[in-house]
C-alpha cells in the first residue's frame, strides 16, 4: 500500500470535486490505492485484518465486504479518512454483509448514500469510527452515518456522526444493542434507536441536531421494539431546523427535541442532563402525531402507542421555550405567554382507549415520570383543545430493565 503524508493527500484531493459540480477523476495513486484495498475486501477471510494507514485516501466506489471474521483497522478516526466526496458507484461508502466483524479508527466521509451499513449481521463492534459529510448539513447528504440493520450484538463505542440526513447513528430492527460514549452532531437524529428489543445507550453526547436522541416504532417492518434504556447521556441544544428528505419519517421531527420517544414500549429514561431543546427536552408521542400517519396500508397489527415509559433521575435545564411547528408555538404561547415555556415533558396525549380504566392504562403500561417533573399533556386527539399541566396523574413506577449484556463488550 502507498504511504503519503496527510499534506500531500489533502492536496491530491482538494478540488476534485466542486460544490454541485460532477465527480472528478481520480488521481493514479488514489486508483492505486483504491484497488489494492477493493481486492483486500474481496479476498478476506475469517482472520482477516484490513489496515488503513493514515492519510486522505479519495475512493470513487462503495467497499463491500461479504466476509465473516474480518477486521478493519486505521490508525485513528483523524487519521485513516476514507473520502468517498468523488464517489460515481455505491451509494454507501463502506457496505457489510458479514458476522464477527469489527471496524475502528477509521473515518469516512462524504459518501453519496449511508457511511457505513451493515446487514444482517452478528457480533459487530464499531469503534473510533467517524462518519462526516464536511459541507454540514443538507438534505442531499447521506440518509445514514453508522448504520447497522437487522444485526444482532451490536456495539458502538467512541464513535461520531456528523451531518446525517437522517439519522447519524441509527441501529434498526436488531437485538441486543450497546451504543456508548459516541459523539453525535447536526444530524437529523442524533441517535435513532429503531425497531430494536434490547439496546442500551449511555454515556452519549448528543447536541446541535434536529432530534438527540429517538426510540422509534415503526409499521410494516419485521419486527416491533421494545426494552430500550437511555442512561448518563448528554442530550443537549438540538434545535437544528429539519434538514431531512421529504417524506422521512424523521422529517416529523421537530427542531429543539432532546429525547423522544414514538409509539415504543418499554424505555427508561434516567440520569441524563438533558437541556436547552427549545420544543421539549423529552417528547413522548404516538404515530398519531407524526406527518406520515395517513400513509395507506399501516398493518393492523402495529401497535401505535408508547407504553410502558419510565423517567426519572433526569437533570433538566431550559428548553421548551422556542418549539417548532405552528401549532406547538400556539400552544406555548396561549398555555405560558410569549416568555414562557413548556415543561420538560411533552406527552401528545394519545392513548389505547380500549385499554382505559378510570382514564388511566394498566400499571405496566403507564407512562410515569418521577422526581417532580410537570408533564404537559397537549391533547393531541382533541387538537390541543384541552391541553394540561399535570404531575400526579405520572407519579408512579415501573420495574427497571435488564443491562444488556454483549460477547463481545
């Protein structure tokens, strides 16, 4: 493999492809360098560490690894940059269909699609891993930074995300899931838990995105989540306006969301310092609020409602006072005044009426929020008709979920 200094890399690269223009060429030794990598991935085997040296290195296509047991090792997530700004084929900039993989200190950038996905894979670990698109955010950027699908032992550590049009991290419809001390920023999401039963996320940082942190349910997709705790994280100042595709799910989300929380069952939500998300710090809603409800063909069977919500131990500060959305500001504005501004809870009020008994849902379906923190019930089903500051009807608990637990953390 050739070995540049980063100097002269960023030189090779700088002004290859113009903002809006069409991609440029590779230089020869960026070809070089591309096939001897390309040919790497396609011959790994179980055993197989792939090093990335340090430098700038300009690909123009996706990398596919279809290769159980292999690892791909850089130096450093500042160091082993894999710029894909000049990619022709892909979309992705790294795509894996493999188990017992793991990826560290490495970064990618630029790529036309998602940065790194991952499908249907077993026992993954990313580590120092950065996915950036360095123009900021656009909604022409990629959809997806770490992205693993339908996987199972999942661990996600020291990583970051930047500049996602949907979401920076996202792990979707997957098992037994560990993401921790990562680093998200202007992205739509910060951190998007998706479809999943069984997922940590701790000791996160997560600030200048639309939404911090999601855990979402989903129709017509393979599997429903549930069990999710969101623990000792930062979920801090994301009010970045919406910057997602059309017709996104996350195009719902509003800017200035610290913690949400859509149509999943079973989520604790302790010991975060949650501040400065100027729609809500927490958002507990149902696919009832969401603009995409009235899509055709929702399967009956999804359940649309978020049960089971435990918060707690939180430490809260600002926030609420700017929301996002007409209606929302109108509401803030007649609830609080022009200066006021929403409790830290916001729940839209959706809730299984044929599930009811003297207005409240079974006890291990309700949504309980302690430590005295108001909880403003905007009574979405009735268009905010009715909306109300309320503690009491909160005040209750439920019992603690499971560590998840992975082989190979």
């Amino acid at each position: 493999m050739r070995k540049l200094s980063t100097v002269i890399l960023l030189a090779l690269v700088a002004g290859c492809a113009k903002e809006g223009g069409s991609p440029q060429a590779l230089t020869a030794d960026d070809l070089a360098f591309q096939k001897t990598l390309q040919e790497e991935f396609l011959d790994a085997k179980p055993g197989t560490v792939i090093e990335i040296p340090a430098g700038l290195h300009a690909l123009d296509r996706v990398l596919t690894l279809r290769a159980n047991g292999v690892t791909i090792r850089g130096v450093g997530s500042g160091k082993s940059i894999l710029s894909f700004k000049n990619e022709v084929s892909g979309p992705e900039g790294m795509l894996v269909y493999a188990n017992d993989f793991t990826l560290e200190h490495v970064a990618i950038e630029d790529s036309k699609g998602d940065g790194l996905k991952i499908n249907d894979g077993e026992n993954i670990t990313i580590r120092d891993v950065r996915v950036e698109w360095t123009g900021g955010p656009k909604t022409t950027n990629g959809a997806y930074g770490i992205y693993p699908v339908r996987s199972k032992n999942i661990l996600i550590e020291d990583s970051a995300a930047i500049g996602a049009s949907d979401a920076g991290i996202y792990v979707g419809q997957s098992h037994n899931v560990i993401v921790r001390r990562n680093r998200a920023e202007k992205n739509v999401a910060g951190i998007e838990i998706e479809n999943t039963i069984g997922a940590d996320v701790y000791e996160n940082t997560a600030t200048g995105n639309t939404g911090g942190i999601l855990v979402f349910n989903m129709p017509n997709l393979a599997q429903a989540g549930e069990s999710t705790r969101v623990f000792h994280n930062k979920s801090l100042a994301n009010n970045l306006d919406n910057f997602a595709a059309k017709g996104a799910a996350v195009a719902s989300v509003p800017a200035g969301s610290g913690v949400v929380i859509n149509s999943n069952p079973k989520v604790e939500i302790f010991d975060n310092d949650i501040a400065d998300n100027q729609t809500a710090n927490v958002i507990i809603s149902s696919y009832f609020s969401t603009n995409y409800y009235n899509r055709p063909g929702v399967d009956p069977k999804y359940d649309p409602y978020p049960r089971a919500i435990y918060v707690y131990g939180n430490r809260f500060h600002g926030g609420g006072d700017s929301p996002d959305g007409v209606e929302l500001k109108a509401l803030k504005v007649s609830m609080f005044g022009l200066n006021g501004h929403f409790p830290d809870v916001l729940w839209d009020g959706y809730q299984d009426s044929k599930n009811l008994v003297n207005g409240l849902p079974p006890a291990a379906e309700r949504i309980c929020v302690q430590n005295g923190v108001e909880v403003l019930n905007a009574d979405g089903p009735d268009k905010y008709s009715h909306p109300k500051v309320d503690t009491a009807s909160f005040q209750c608990e439920l019992p603690k979920l499971a560590a998840i637990e992975l082989p190979n953390s």
